[in-house]
C-alpha cells in the first residue's frame, strides 16, 4: 500500500468521469451490485436495495457536467422501479435507498413531474410501514414484523423531503420518531451502533439485539456505523435538533478513533478473536467519508475541520489503495468491500454502494451541491 497523500479532488474526478464512461458501455439495463474477480458487475433484481445506486451516480455526474449521455442512462430508472412497484415485488423501508438516487433527484434536476410523484409514492409506501406501539419503521418483509435495522436512518431523507415536498408534516413526524428511536436503542454511549433490534411488533417492547451484518449483537458493524452517522448528520440538517448532531459526532469520533493506519476499515470493528487478517469494507468508509463532509458542513469551524480532515484521509486512502485505476476494463471503481461476512456472502468484492458514496463524496469535495441523501 502506498502512503496517503493530499487528495486532489479535481483530478479524482476526472478519473471517475473515465470510469463512468466504461460502466455506461457496459451497464445497458444492468442493475448492478456486486463486481468480484473477474471485473464484470452482476444484474441484481430491481427490487433489492441497491438498485438506485447505479442512476444514482449517473444524475451526480450530470448535475456537475451536464452531459446529456449520463441523463440519458439515468432517466428511465424511477418508470421501471416504479413498474414493478405496482406488481408482486419484495420492496421494503429501502425505497429510500431506490428512489432517492433515481426520482427524486430526477424531480429536483429536472422538474419532471412524473418523477415527484413517483418519489412521493414511495415515501407513502415507507411512512405505511411504521410501527405506532414501537416507534420505529419495519425494516423487512415477511414475517420480520418487529425487526428494525439501523439502515433506515438513511432512507429517513425519503420522509424529509415528502414532507418539505407536499407540506404534509406526517412524513417528518414518522422520520423524527423512528430517528428518536435510533437514539434510544440503536447508537450505542461510546458511538457503536447495533444492527438489528427486534421489537415486540405488538406492544412495542424491545425483545433483543441481534448482530445481523456484524459480528454479533455487541459488536460494531462498521457499515452499521457509517449509515447511523450520515442517517443523523442528515436528521440534524432537516430538522435543526442539536440531539441528532451531538448522536452524529459521537458516532463519527468511534468511527474515525478505530479507524486502522490506513484509515480504510475492517467490517466490523469489533471482532471478537480480533482483527488480524479480518476484511476491509471500503464501502463502509466511502459512506462514512461522504457522511464525514456533511456533518463537517453542519459545524462550525475548527470542528468542522476535524471531521473534514477525517474524511479527506478515507478518500485519499481508498483512491490510492483500493481503486480500479490501473485496471480500465474493471467495471467497478473500488475493491474489497464486503457485503456480509457472517453469512459469507460477498467478501473482498467490488459493491455499487461504495463506488456511489465515493463519486457522492468527490463530487462534494468538488462544489456539488445538491443532495441525494
Ligand atoms: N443496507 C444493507 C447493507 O448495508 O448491507
């Protein structure tokens, strides 16, 4: 591994304009998720989680360049998601996650009206699945009834902006109590977070705490930790509660103090037989640094700075160690990301949520402001 050095953040981008331009020759309707060895990103069903990642990026780089080519790949991505939407599907509180990246930055890019109320359709469907007797939003389907994960926290932005959207306050009031709820339950007094909490779907009670994604029920999922800092610096800036700030900071200052030298993370900080030899995720730090700029922007300087600095080191690390710059034909931009290790499922591969949350976090650190999340 090289050292770090100053990142450049015009020259990443334009790195990333060339990346861009081989994922558009090769995407065509692909919904791509994960990318191993051989460099080619697989077709995931449109209806898993990660299916606005992709447009996502492409309504990024248009916003900064305004090239027709990256609006003309992105544009039909919320008409298909919203097609399978009124068919059997599996979708779930990740609507977020799918119509944040495609029709409501198609709606605030574009004006395009159709794509307002598809974004707003969503946000109904994400408001139907909170739960009055626990407070929090239903993550899963089937019969995960109680289960509530602490991912949620990003699609959160869905509710804020349904709400700013269409004056109803409803959608905040749900937002701002599953975020109390993250407080309580999810974000841990040193800043770690737990993945999963089953509530009793019927009184509301909290039944248990359950490791999910990380190492286990007391252990500190670093993806886990990179969706509660971004999900409560954003809760912060859409509502104005100093508590969402401060549950920010806490999270973030565990994120970046366990942080490894080259400042990229294991999937999960916490491993009980250690971290000798345990994968990265740079997913993880690519959400986390693009998290990192936005609570930076919410605080006054020098603290600013702090988290500024932080998230400059992860970008530099991931550009110098983890990228696929030397590799023109790869169709990923970042490697070893790691999907979910205890169910052995994608370790050291290439995920489209850490190549979105680092062209998200180039493009802030090159004046972009719009907001996705
Ligand atoms: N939201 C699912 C994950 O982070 O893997």
């Amino acid at each position: 591994m090289s050292g770090l050095k100053g990142l450049n953040a015009a020259a990443v981008w334009e790195q990333i304009g060339l990346k861009l331009d081989v994922m558009i020759a090769a995407m065509g309707e692909k919904s791509p998720h994960v990318a191993g060895a051989t460099g080619k990103y697989d077709d995931m069903r449109l209806d898993w989680w990660t299916s606005g990642f992709w447009p996502g990026m492409l309504w990024i780089a248009y916003d900064i360049t305004g090239a027709e080519r990256y609006k003309k790949a992105a544009w039909n991505w919320d008409e298909r998601l919203e097609k399978l939407m009124l068919q059997a599907n599996n979708f779930d509180h990740d609507v977020g996650f799918q119509f944040l990246p495609t029709a409501a930055i198609k709606y605030k890019l574009t004006g395009d009206a159709e794509a307002r109320r598809r974004a707003l359709y969503a946000a109904n469907f994400l408001a139907g699945r909170f739960n009055l007797r626990g407070k929090f939003i239903r993550a899963w389907n089937g019969d995960k009834h109680g289960w509530s994960i602490v991912d949620t926290g990003m699609n959160l932005s869905l509710l804020f902006w349904a709400a700013s959207e269409s004056g109803d306050p409803r959608f905040s009031h749900i937002a701002q109590e599953h975020a109390n709820t993250m407080l309580n339950y999810f974000i841990r007094e040193d800043g770690s977070v737990h993945h999963i909490i089953d509530f009793d779907p019927v009184t509301g009670e909290i039944a248990e705490a359950i490791g999910g994604q990380g190492a286990g029920p007391d252990s500190a999922w670093s993806r886990g930790a990179a969706w509660a800092l971004y999900g409560m610096a954003n809760t912060f800036r859409y509502t104005g509660e100093p508590k969402y700030l401060q549950a920010a900071q806490r999270v973030a200052n565990f994120f970046i103090a366990h942080l490894p030298e080259d400042q990229v993370p294991h999937w999960d900080f916490r491993v009980e037989t250690g971290l000798e030899g345990e994968p990265r995720d740079s997913s993880a730090g690519a959400c986390a640094a693009s998290g990192l700029l936005e609570l930076a922007d919410l605080l006054r300087e020098p603290e600013g700075r702090c988290y500024r600095m932080a998230a400059e080191r992860i970008l530099g690390s991931l550009y110098e160690n983890y990228g696929t710059w030397d590799l023109p034909t790869h169709e990923a931009i970042l490697l070893q990301g790691t999907g979910h290790k205890p169910a052995g499922q994608n370790v050291n591969v290439s995920l489209i949520y850490g190549d979105y949350f680092f062209v998200e976090a180039i493009a802030k650190l090159n004046g972009w402001s719009h907001r996705i999340f």
